[in-house]
C-alpha cells in the first residue's frame, strides 16, 4: 500500500475510532444514556479499551499472513493510543462518578478489591506505553529494549481481562468472548515461534 | 376491589396471536432496513415495542401506612426496562424484550412442607385474598443502584395465615418458575435453576415483607415478576424473588441461588448493610437510577433506611458474619 494510500485511510481511522466517543458524548447531551447513565459510561468505555487493546494485538497475527499485509503496522501504535484513551475514561469514571475524587477511598480500593488492582495495574501498562509511543522513545530506549518494555501490551490486555472477570457474578460468564479472541492472539504468536524455530533448524540443517 | 377481567374487553380490542407475532417480524424487518438512518434511541423503541408485550390490568388499591413517605417514584419506564432476570438474559433490558414468553394465565402457587394440609392457591384467588395495597419502597440492588417503586400488594403474613404452617416451620422457601422457555445465553449465565429464595418465619412474617401482584396500579409487567413475587425493600434485591409457582415451609435453611453460587458473596441473610461489602464492589454508595450521571451518586443506607422497622429482627446478631 503506499504512503499516500496509508495517510487518506489514517484519516478515515482516527474519527471512526472515536465514534463510541462521540456516541457517548451525544447520548449524554440527549439524555439518552438510559436508566443508569454511571454504569453505561463505565461499560462502554471499559469495553473499548479491551476492544482496542485486542484489535492492536491482532495486527502482529494479520501482518504474519501475507507479505501484502505488513502496511498494518502502521496503525497499530494509533489503536493502542486509542486503548490508553478509552482506558484513561473508563478511569475517570472510577475516580469521578464512583470515588468523587476521595483519595483514601481510591487508595483503600486499590488495597482491597483485586478487580481494582489489577483494573489499575492494565492502566499503567497503558500509561507507560503511551508515554513511550514516539519515534524519540524508540531511539532513546534502542529497539530491543523498547520492544521488551512494550510487551506490556499482553500484560495490560492480560489485566483487563482478568478485571473483567473478577468484576462479574459468580455463575456469569460474560467475560467468555473477550477471553476466547484474547486466547487466540497469544496462541496465534505461540504457533508463529513455533514454525519460525522449526524453519530455521531446517535452513541450519539445510547449511 | 375492582379487577378488570380479560372478558371485559371487548374481543375487538384483543389482537390476534398471528397479527401480534407478524407485528414482531415485521418490526424486525423494518428495524433492520432503516436501521442506518435511524438514532440508537429510536430504533432502541422500534426494535422493542414494549406495549405490545405488556397487557395490564388496573388494580385498585387502598392506601398503606407501611409506604415510604418524602421519595419520588423511579419512572414506570426504568422501572420495566431496567431488570435483572437472568431467566431472560443478563443484560439490563433483556428481560423487557424476552419475558413477554412467559405464560402468566393460568398460574397457581403450590404450598407445601410444613403446613397443616397442602394447598394450591389459584392466581385470582391470591388477588383477592386481601385488600390490596400501594407500598412505595425503596429498592435496593445489589449491584449498588436503586430505584423507588409503588408495588401494589398486601404483608404476606397474611397469606402465610391462610397456609396454616405447623410450629415446626422455621423457614419460608420461595421458588420461582422453572421453564425457562429456552436458555437466553447458553456459555453466558451458569445458575442453578430454579431460582430459590428464603426467609427466617419472623422476617416473613414481618408487616414489610410484600405479596406483591402490581406497581404503579396495574398487574406486573412479565419483566418485574408476574404474576405474584415477594418484595423485600430492607433487603438487596435478589431476595425478592419473582414469578412464585412454590412456597415451602421449612425446618432448616433453605437453599438459596445466589448464595448457592458463591457463599462468600451472598449470604442467607442479604440485608443493605453500607459498612458490610462481600461482592467485589463498596455497597457504601448507590446510583439512583434515573438521576443524570453527575448526580446520580447517593449513600446508601444500613437496611436500606427500614432499621426502625427491621433492626429488631437482627437483635443480638453480628451483621458482619451473619451477611
């Protein structure tokens, strides 16, 4: 794909990725937010940023597909942005709508209540990646130790999920989909290592 | 009391099963066809024609000193559209758009266990038992939101003398409907059915505790429990259970589902305790459904504000073990 080709689809991407966005912006304005507007603001955003997350890890296992698809990375650092933007609202929800901004109520859930720990933990990954998202941080740091920070990614998703789960009811299993794709993505790059490692002891053998 | 039977409307009114399940198709189709030019909102209504579903009937009712006084009622709206029953899905408005598969008439409740003889109450006959009441409480989900809602209903202490238990009773079970027309989400909800709630005798017994038929002055839509449910409103919601078919007298604790699913969380007991939280969440706080989200956050209060009335029930009991 050229350049040129990338650019025009960069400018069709960003604003659909903020439609749910938009969406909650208008539906707040309308009065549209439905019965308990609290809890359709956290869900919505929360979803997004496991659905963003998901969809940044998925473009590694795509690109591995075809020579013709490597282009791809070009907006995986725009929809993992995109995940550390709906992660920092659904935070936002926490901190406003649920804590009023009480800092030792914040600090005493972050102790006490496992799905907010690890509901704070994902976020941090996304901070630190965010944070570490330019051009300049990848020569700062030097490829190899960006890559290895940037791992964070799985551990952020890891983290969602797992916050996904402990927040459910017992005997509810909602949490199903998000896990089976997120299982799929790692499994994906699982089998890759695998093929990778076999291909080169055959070149080595070949040699 | 004035209950408007079926036969008092006229047949001309009535629409055909056929009709009203094309209707349905029909709606779906247009729903989907117009779907890029419609707003989330609209066709939220299109794809759900509610008062289709809901055939109502007025109740009449007589005022009760047992009502919450100085709350404002949740909308009828939110109310019927805002549920949790998990027979008819997990989301929040799936049971306004599933429950209508519910068959409400005929419905009779069975008593049994330890009573004088076993009984079979008949839907109307339960209805006329007693004068029905309007009872304006306040509810309490354990999901940490609330609502406001006038049940219409009658103590079910005074269904509880027709049943005759013997001394040996110690318990009430309720047991809600077990046909699930078909499972809403299969891998989605993993519960065991059929929902069972329970009662100690003395908090059965208690003046609060609802029979409850209606709100807002009609029968109940399908959605909050119809035909005939129980309405606990120092309790957190899951112990009001909905659509009775079986009410047990017991001499032990009975099993009760949520509680069955994590003891941990959800105790036997499950009165609104602010300072207590087992669930994964604080219960110190509530959304009121309904309030805009920038003020929707309230405190919530130990036995939902009923203490006056209830705290005497748990006298001598350690509220923090006893959850």
């Amino acid at each position: 794909m050229s350049n040129r080709a990338i650019v025009i689809l960069k400018f069709i991407v960003f604003p659909a990725c903020l439609i749910p966005f938009g969406m909650l912006v208008y539906r707040g304005f309308t009065d549209t937010l439905g019965p308990d507007p609290v809890a359709t603001i956290t869900h919505t955003t929360g979803f997004w940023t496991l659905y963003f997350l998901l969809i940044s890890l998925a473009i590694t296992p795509i690109r591995r597909l075809s020579g013709k698809l490597v282009w791809l990375i070009r907006f995986r650092r725009m929809l993992g942005l995109f995940a550390f933007f709906y992660g920092t609202l659904h935070l936002t929800t926490w901190v406003w709508l649920y804590s009023n901004f009480d800092v030792h109520a914040m600090l005493h859930d972050i102790a006490k209540r496992p799905f907010i720990t690890v509901g704070v933990t994902g976020w941090t990954c996304l901070l630190l990646l965010a944070a570490t998202s330019t051009g300049w941080s990848i020569r700062r740091l030097g490829g190899r130790r960006w890559t290895t920070l940037h791992r964070l990614a799985y551990v952020a998703a890891i983290a969602g999920v797992i916050h996904y789960w402990w927040l459910v009811k017992p005997g509810v299993h909602t949490p199903w989909k998000v896990t089976a794709v997120l299982a799929v993505l790692l499994l994906a790059r699982v089998a890759w290592q695998v093929k990778e490692s076999a291909r080169k002891r055959k070149v080595a053998v070949a040699a | 009391m004035l209950i408007r039977k079926p036969s008092e409307i006229p047949p001309s009114q009535i629409t055909s099963k056929s009709d009203y399940m094309n209707r349905r198709k029909f709606m779906a189709g247009a729903a989907a066809l117009g779907a890029a030019a419609l707003t989330a909102d609209r066709l939220k209504n299109i794809a759900a024609p509610r008062e289709a579903v809901h055939a109502a009937t007025k109740l009449t009712t007589v005022p009760s000193k047992y009502s919450t006084t100085g709350v404002t009622p949740t909308t009828f709206e939110d109310i019927t559209t805002y549920n949790n029953f998990y027979e008819f899905g997990t989301g929040k408005s799936d049971p306004s758009h599933n429950a209508w598969r519910l068959k409400t008439n005929p419905w009779t409740v069975k008593v049994d266990g330890e009573v004088k003889s076993k009984k079979e109450f008949d839907i109307d006959a339960l209805m006329k038992m007693h004068p029905l009441e309007e009872r304006i409480y306040r509810h309490r989900c354990v999901e940490a939101w609330s609502m406001v809602i006038p049940w219409v209903g009658y103590s079910l202490s005074e269904f509880i003398k027709q049943c005759e238990p013997l001394s040996s009773a110690k318990y009430v079970q309720f047991l809600s409907f077990d046909d699930p027309k078909e499972e809403p989400e299969i891998f989605s909800v993993n519960l065991d059915w059929p929902y069972s709630e329970g009662l100690r005798m003395d908090e059965a017994m208690h003046p609060l505790t609802l029979l409850t038929f209606g709100l807002y002055g009609q029968t109940l839509p399908n959605q909050d429990g119809a035909p005939v449910r129980i309405v606990l409103p120092w309790k957190y919601g899951y112990k009001s259970a909905k659509s009775l078919v079986h009410i047990r007298f017991v001499k032990s604790q009975p099993r009760t589902t949520w509680n069955e699913a994590s003891p941990q969380m959800y105790g036997f007991y499950s009165n609104v305790n602010p300072d207590v939280d087992t669930v994964p969440w604080s219960q110190k706080y509530e959304r009121v459904i309904g309030a805009p989200f920038w003020k929707a956050r309230q405190a919530t209060l130990l036995f939902n504000g009923y203490g006056d009335q209830v705290a005497d029930l748990y006298k001598g009991m350690n509220l923090r073990t006893n959850y």
